[in-house]
C-alpha cells in the first residue's frame, strides 16, 4: 500500500502540475507533493527495516535493504530540492529568465523525473530499469534547455544523444541477459529479466554471454554515472540547466545510475566467478577520479567545476564497488549517501551565489561572506565537506576507502590520494576568493533561506561524527547483499 | 542448404534486406529518403517479426508485430515527414566523411559485427540465430550514421535505426523481451520522438538552421561569457 503511495504520488504530482503547474501556488504544491513522497518512502523503509524484503505486484517491484536507502536519500533530496526551487525560480522569473508558462513544463517534469528514478531504483524487472532509466533522461532534457539558451540547447543535445546512445547499449546488454536466463529461467511466465529470479540461479547463467552483456551494461549506464570517457553530457547539463535540476541531477540521477551498475555487477560476477567486473569498475572509476581532478584546473564556470568533482566522486564509487567486500561496500554506499547531500547542498549555495552576481563565472562571483553570511558559510562549508575534510561524513567514506585500498589494491592508492590532493587544491583555491574575496557589491537586504542546504550539511556532519546503529546495521544489510555473502 | 523452409528463407531475406538498408541510410544526404528508408526498415521488422509469430506461434509475438507496425511503420515516420515539412530541412550537409569513405568503414564495422555476434549466436537455439550479426551489423552501422552526419534530423533517424536493430537483435536471439518491457521501449521511443520534436523547435527558434555544428561551443575551454544575454541566431545559414 506504501509502496503504491510511494509511485503514485509523483505521478499524479507530475499530471496535476502539467495542468495548473503556471499558477502562484504551483510550487507549493511541488513541495506538498515531494513530502507526500517522502513520508511514503519513510513508512516504506520501516516496513522493510522491520519485516524484511518486500515484493509487489507480480514481483515487478522489489524493495530490499540495499534500494530502500536510496529510495529515501531519492524522495529527502527531492523534497529539499523542491523546497529550494520555490524562491530559486520565483527569483529567476523576476529577472525575466523562464516565462511563467514554462515553470509548467519545469513543474511536471520535475516530478515525473522523481517518478522514473523511484522506478528505476524500486523495480525488479531489469527491463524496467532500462525503461525508466531512459524515461529519466527524456524527462531532463527539456529541463535542462529550460533558459532557451545557445548553449543550453547545446547542453541538452549532447545529453540527449550521449545518454540516448550510451543506453541504447545498455539495452543492448538487457537483451543479452535476458537471452541467457532465457535458457534456464524459460521464457514463460515472464520471470527472465526479474532480479529476485536471476539472482537465484546466477551460477547458471551462461558465462560468455553474461560477460559480454555486462560490458554492454557496463558502458550504457555508465555513461548515466559520468564515468570517463563518456562523460562530456555530465558538466554542460548540469552548468546549463537551472540549478534545481543540476542539483537533482548531481545528487540523485547518479547515484540511481551507479545503482544499475551495481545490480548488474552482482548478477555478472556471480556468473563469471571471475574478477572481470570489479576490474572494469576500478578500471573505469579510477580513470574518472584522475581525469576529472586534472579537469577540475581547467574551469571558470562554478557549476561545471562542481559538476567535475560529481564525476570524480561517481569515480570513487565505482572504485569502492570494484574492490568489492564488506568494507568497501559500506564505504561507497555511506559515499553515495554524502555525496548526494553534499553536492545538492552546495548546487543550492551555488545558486544563489550565480543568482546574486549574475553571472556563474568565478571570477565574477566575490566576496559572497560579506553579500550574505549564509551563502558564503554555506558555500565554505559545503566545499570543505565535499573535499573531504575531517569531521564531515565524505570524510569517514573516503578514509574508509583508502584504507581499504591501501590493503587490497595498493597500486591505486597513490593515484587516488594524489588525484583527491590535485582536487583539493582546484576548488579550494577557487572557493576561497569566492568566499573570502573583496566585494564592491552591497549586501544583501534579506537574507536567503537557506534551510535545506544546512539541514543537508547537518546530516553530512552526523554522518561523519557518528552513524547511528539503525542507519549502519542497513548499509552493512546492503553492503552484504552487494557483495554476494 | 536444400532444406531451410520458405519461410525461414523469408526471414533470412528480410534480414539481408534490413543490412542492405542501413548501407542505404549511410550513403542517403536527402532526409525525406532517409525517413522513408526507416520507415521501410520499420516494414521489413514488421514482416520479420509476423513470420517469426507464425512459425514459432508465439502470441506475444503478434502483439509486438502490431505495434510495429502502428509505431515504427505508420506514427514515428509521419511524425518526422511533419516535423521535415514544418521545418524545412531536406537536404543534409556533406558528411564529416565522403560516402565511399563511409562504405568502407560499414564493410569493418559489418566484419567486426559478425565477429562479435559469433559467440551469441553459437548458443542461440533459436531459429533466426543467423540474424543475430546482422543485428549487431544494423546497430553499429547506425552508429556510424549518427557519427558521421551534421544535421540533427539525420542523427535522430541514425537513433531511431540503432534501436530498430536492437529490436531485431532481441527478436533474433530470444524471440522478443517480455510483453512489458517492449511495451515500455516502444513508449520511450515514443517520447523521444516527441522531446526531440519540441527540440527541434526551439535549436530553430535559436539558431536559424538544424545544423549541428552551432552546437560546438561548449568546449573544455570555453570562455564565452555566461552574463551577456542569448545572442540570437549567429548568421541565417541556409539549411
């Protein structure tokens, strides 16, 4: 019944706001929505915690320790994003950016893309995945020509067809599981492409095929994570979209595209009984760490640099979920978790940061402590969190990590440290004259509310001091799962 | 072979035909042939997809057949005739590559498909197992349309291809996915061809010309200034 709640909401969310979408109260009742959505994802993750894994409707949907966390992570960001976007965009149609009838399209949109992502994270059908996962594309590609921009419109081309392409791969990988569990599970009764079914009899499935599906997996929804080097849609639809849709984009699409890797990969390497996927996994996840720090020098915009360090910490999730193990498990999932609070929590400073200067080019953005404390603290603190510095939660996952690292993969320990070094150095550099930098600019008269992105930084900085034992006995729930027994 | 059934011949047929019409769309610059050619592609699944229901009488098989046909054959061909017509836009630019070029790059691309199909098919137990290269051949070769072309319409034909041959490719391999998920691709299909549709509009509104390499700006290094308001429309490229 939650469960059902928990779809439905968004979608008729997505139908009322695609009619009355353009009216004042349009934006309350996005937030009314996302709450609804997130109270229905929290009565669903008691019900899991309590009484264990669920299915419904004809085992289609499948909800376990390992998809519950997202689904909660999904509907919290969705819920403080929206509640971002009511002053964000009333702000950007004073300044004459979107005409009010386009906050229509944003409206609808916005909520269908939370529908499609909890989709693709509740169901147990990997052809669903894939449908959902490219619903989530079309979904966003409007948005992020939302402006009518040159470049937006560039932005959303080049997701389009990068993101078209690369899951027209991955469709190509279902097809080829399917056709290998075809042989054991039978084409009746449509059970083939269910997880719950695959999973069972995965040490049946033929292996060649299995392989040669995962990289096709491996490559499509790849692309949806920003891992290198099919990257390039990554940083234009997150610098040109507006910044709510970056943040959604950033926090949560990623994480439900790592999700679809991970899925795979346990399908894969149970069949393989070889070391193939993790390899590729590290392979490809260090490959992003280091590309995207190195390219992290080369930016001027605020939000492509951020939405480089997105790449590079997909990069270090991937990395984590190819070393594979209990701790290393855990450690990306409490990644993914703080990852996903953090960048939303700093695309929402950014957004006021860009909104008051005018301007996303660094060097046009000065000063923000002195303009508005909150922006500027914000800003500082979301960028500190997201580097990696002590007491915040990314802190504890990457420690983690590298320590894991230093034992099982000690080759990649220093291109790792080094690669989150040069990273270091890219964005504080940058942040801190942003922050800290003399200003001619007036302050500002009304301080901007900012409460979701403290509320994000909050649990960020719990996460780093203490992970209260419900919360770590579900990732090490979820970690055990991922990591086959 | 002396005893392959007619029908099977049949099948065979269609899928030479299918390879024979991605070479087609390789060498075609007029986007209204190009449209044509998919939508004959879309004819030629139909037919394969109806012959595979009858042989094997698979009746989801039937179901998928007919939205072939309504979808691939009938509505996405004429949204994009419309969509040529409101814009304008018939003849495509000279490829990145000159056509023999092309060809030539289709005949690896073709050689590595049937390479890469090989061990698929060796496990195939089904009847069209043959197909399964030509399949990959379709996918890649569309591949190559969209690399190599400038104008956005004729990327999207490329895309709309690369998934006929997808679907081929899982009708080939498996006798098609389960009902849902076909009924989920074909919608998504649906929807992109709509997005793109208000797509289209908007680059027009913007640039004055389908052409896609208005769209090279936003390089690593861009310095273009995000403050100064939308220049519209550079210069009236002809299309």
């Amino acid at each position: 019944m939650t469960f059902l709640l928990l779809l439905s909401t968004p979608v008729c969310g997505a139908l009322l706001l695609g009619v009355f979408g353009a009216r004042r109260w349009a934006a309350h009742l996005n937030v009314g929505v996302s709450l609804i959505t997130f109270i229905a994802a929290c009565a669903l993750t008691t019900q899991v915690v309590n009484s264990g894994p669920l299915l419904a409707a004809h085992e289609q949907f499948f909800v376990d320790s390992f998809n519950v966390f997202l689904v909660t992570l999904t509907a919290f960001v969705g819920l403080t994003t929206s509640i971002f976007s009511r002053p964000y965009m009333r702000v950007e149609m004073t300044h004459g950016r979107v005409a009010p009838t386009r906050l229509r399209l944003y409206h609808s949109m916005y909520q269908l893309f939370m529908a499609t992502m909890l989709v693709a994270l509740t169901t147990n059908n990997m052809g669903l995945l894939w449908v959902s996962m490219e619903a989530a594309t079309l979904s966003t590609v409007l948005l992020v020509t939302l402006y009518r921009t040159p470049a937006s419109l560039e932005a959303g081309w080049k997701y389009f067809i990068l993101c078209g392409v690369g899951i027209a791969q991955a469709l190509f990988g279902t097809i080829l599981l399917y056709f290998a569990a075809e042989k054991v599970l039978g084409a009746a009764g449509g059970t083939a492409l269910l997880w719950t079914h695959l999973n069972a009899v995965k040490g049946h499935l033929e292996p060649t095929v299995l392989g040669l599906a995962f990289v096709f997996l491996f490559v499509g929804y790849g692309t949806k994570v920003g891992l290198a080097p099919l990257h390039n849609w990554l940083p234009d639809a997150h610098a040109e979209g507006p910044t709510p849709i970056s943040a959604v984009l950033s926090g949560l699409l990623l994480n439900v595209a790592i999700y679809a890797v991970v899925r795979c990969k346990v399908l894969v390497e149970g069949s393989l009984h070889s070391q193939l996927p993790s390899q590729i996994l590290m392979c490809f996840g260090l490959l992003s760490v280091v590309l995207a720090a190195f390219l992290l020098w080369r930016q001027r915009d605020i939000k492509r640099l951020f939405a480089y360090s997105s790449i590079e910490h997909m990069g270090i999730i991937t990395f984590a979920f190819g070393m594979g193990g209990p701790v290393a498990n855990f450690a990306a999932l409490l990644h993914m978790t703080v990852h996903s609070l953090t960048k939303s929590a700093i695309f929402f400073t950014v957004g006021h940061a860009a909104q008051k200067a005018g301007s996303q080019l660094m060097e046009d953005i000065r000063g923000l402590i002195t303009l508005s404390p909150t922006i500027g603290w914000g800003l500082m603190m979301g960028s500190l969190a997201i580097l990696g510095m002590p007491p915040f939660g990314v802190f504890a996952s990457e420690f983690l990590i590298l320590t894991t690292a230093m034992r099982e993969q000690p080759w990649a320990t220093p291109v790792l440290l080094a690669a989150l070094g040069v990273a270091f150095a890219a964005i504080f550099g940058r942040v801190q004259p942003m922050v800290f930098g003399e200003t001619t600019a007036k302050r500002l008269p009304h301080p901007p509310a900012l409460l979701p992105v403290f509320a994000h930084l909050a649990i960020v900085l719990m996460l780093g001091l203490y992970v209260p034992p419900y919360l770590a006995d579900w990732y090490r729930a979820a970690a055990r799962l991922i990591g086959g027994e | 072979m002396t005893g392959t059934p007619l029908d099977l011949q049949l099948l065979n047929l269609c899928a030479a035909l299918l390879l024979l019409l991605s070479f087609a769309m390789l060498a075609q610059r007029r986007v209204v042939t190009l449209v044509s050619l998919l939508a004959i592609q879309g004819v030629l699944l139909f037919v394969a997809t109806l012959l595979l229901a009858w042989r094997t009488g698979e009746r989801h098989l039937y179901l998928s057949a007919a939205l072939t046909l309504a979808l691939k054959v009938l509505l996405l061909p004429w949204l994009l005739h419309r969509l040529i017509r409101r814009l304008q836009v018939y003849w495509d630019t000279e490829p990145l590559l000159n056509i023999s070029g092309t060809m030539l790059v289709g005949l690896l691309v073709v050689i590595f498909a049937f390479g890469l199909a090989q061990p698929i098919a060796a496990l195939a137990s089904t009847a069209t197992r043959s197909a399964i290269g030509i399949a990959v051949a379709v996918i890649l070769l569309s591949f190559v349309t969209m690399i190599t072309r400038r104008k956005a319409m004729s990327q999207v034909v490329g895309f709309l291809s690369m998934e006929n041959g997808l679907f081929f490719g899982a009708m080939s391999a498996t006798y098609g996915m389960p009902m849902i998920v076909e009924f989920g691709v074909a919608l998504d299909v649906l929807v992109a061809v709509l997005v793109l549709g208000v797509f289209f509009f908007q680059i027009r509104e913007q640039f004055d010309s389908l052409d896609l390499h208005h769209l090279e700006s936003l390089k690593e290094s861009s310095t273009s200034s995000k403050t100064t308001p939308p220049v519209s429309a550079q210069s009236g490229q002809e299309h």
